[in-house]
C-alpha cells in the first residue's frame, strides 16, 4: 500500500510529535512511524525540566492545556558552591523567564492525545523501517504494519529516532556532518519516591565534582551527580549514591536531604 504526505516522521519522542504538531497548526500533513507500542513510549522515563523557550514552543503548538493546569513553576535557582547556598531570583533580575517542572512523559502523552483528536494517531509498532532517495528531490520510507509491506511517498524525510535509529545510519556519508563536543565525565541520575530538598533546583559545584538537586513532583525527586565516564551502573548501589549526594551537598542542603529506594537509576 502507497501513502502520501507532504513530510515522513521516523520515532514518536517529544522531537517526532512536536514536529508533527507544529506543522499540523501551520497546515502541513505529516506521517509519525514508530516502531514500539503507545504504551512502551508512555512508559519511558524522561527528563522533567523545560526552559521558557520550549515550553513556549509548546503552547505555540497548543498542547500546553495540562502542562500549565499540573506543572510546577520556578521563578529562580539555586547557586551552592563553597557550602553556601545562593538563590537567583529571576523576577530581580528582570528576565521574566522561569523553569518548569513537566516531565517529558507527560508532553509525549500531551501529544499522543492531540494527535489521536485530529485522528493521525503515530503509526505505532511500525518494523523494517527503510528511507529511500535521501539524495532525491522525492524520497520514501518503507515498513510493514502487521505483516502487511507500506510505502510513504513525502517530500521530506524527518528522523526522529535517535542516535541508534535507522534515520542516522541511513543517511549518505558524503551528506553526513557530525557535530559533537565529549565531556570526559559521566552523569548519574538517580528517581526516587521521595520529597524535594528545596522548592527550586540547586546547581551545586563541588571539589568532587557536580551535583544537582531536581524534581519531578512535589513527591517525586531527581538527582544527578557527576561521576567518570568509565564507571559502571552496578557500582552504585543506593546507600552508595545517597552517601556520594549528601556529602556533595555539604551541611546546609544535604542535612536535609530525604533519601528512599531509587525507581529508576541511569
């Protein structure tokens, strides 16, 4: 079977279905391929902080309705460095911009909704995913949906995927630029069922390396720390996390700091 429409999204992550709603409101037809189930996408734990800029782009693709009902909204930081805690507040320094805290599942379900209502739902457990004619002027991908073989006919090809998807291993050599800076460190982030150290996030520096205090509710919280490149996931245990993060954090935060099972730790 043959379809056609003017641009072919591959992966249903917050980058394939913002793209295809932004081009909806501006009335451009899109096809979004994804080769897991709703379900397994709804499922992936993501990042929870947005900067002003997306979340404006959010509600320039209007699907920001629950987001401003649930999210919580920071107008300031904190800086802890030398043990000592400093807030920015952003409204003194007249930015009239703030952080929010909205998970990334929760725009990815957002999304799926407002798709599901204009009925142009994700393509979902899409397989064999093929681009032809990248360096065509009408390229086309190819998949099979239960069992059944597909061609979209468009006139641009978005890939969405990731880095190990099929959009970045198909495309020319000759065309491909990479761009990449890499850090000779590690970030260790841990999810736990356990209530915020602070309102805001704490960016703290400290001689051991980073730390960062985050949120994902006001029941639910995110830490990172920094650690080598080199180490492994099974080398942190809890007890060894919590201790590494309440030491970084130093007496005034990490004193303060509740500590649970982690629910997901990477």
């Amino acid at each position: 079977m043959t379809q056609k429409t003017q641009v072919g999204i591959i992966g249903s992550g917050p980058a394939g279905l913002l793209i295809s709603q932004l081009l909806h409101v501006n009335g451009i037809e899109s096809i979004v391929l994804e080769k897991y189930s709703r379900a397994h996408v709804e499922g992936r734990i993501r990042a929870g902080i947005l900067e002003q800029g997306t979340v404006d782009m959010l509600e320039t693709a209007k699907v920001a309705k629950r987001l401003h009902q649930e999210a919580l909204t920071h107008t300031g930081i904190g800086l802890l460095f030398n043990d000592t805690l400093h807030r920015i507040d952003f409204n003194e320094q007249s930015t009239g911009k703030s952080v929010t805290v909205y998970g990334q599942t929760d725009i990815t379900k957002d999304m799926m909704d407002a798709h599901a209502e204009r009925g142009q739902e994700p393509v979902y457990l899409a397989k064999d995913v093929q681009i032809d004619g990248l360096e065509s002027d009408s390229p086309s991908i190819r998949y099979t949906h239960n069992g059944d073989p597909y061609k979209i006919e468009c006139d641009f090809v978005v890939g969405c995927d990731g880095y190990h998807g099929v959009s970045r291993k198909s495309f020319p050599e000759n065309f491909l630029n990479i761009y990449e800076k890499i850090y000779p460190f590690g970030w260790l982030g841990v999810l736990a069922d356990v209530a915020p150290v602070s309102d805001e996030l704490i960016y703290n520096s400290h001689p051991d390396g980073f730390a960062l205090a985050s949120q994902r509710s006001k029941t639910r919280s995110r830490y990172y720390i920094q650690c080598d490149l080199n180490e492994k996931l099974e080398a942190w245990s809890d007890d060894r996390f919590w201790e590494t993060l309440t030491h970084r954090f130093g007496n005034e935060v990490g004193q303060h700091i509740e500590t649970g099972p982690s629910i997901e730790k990477a």
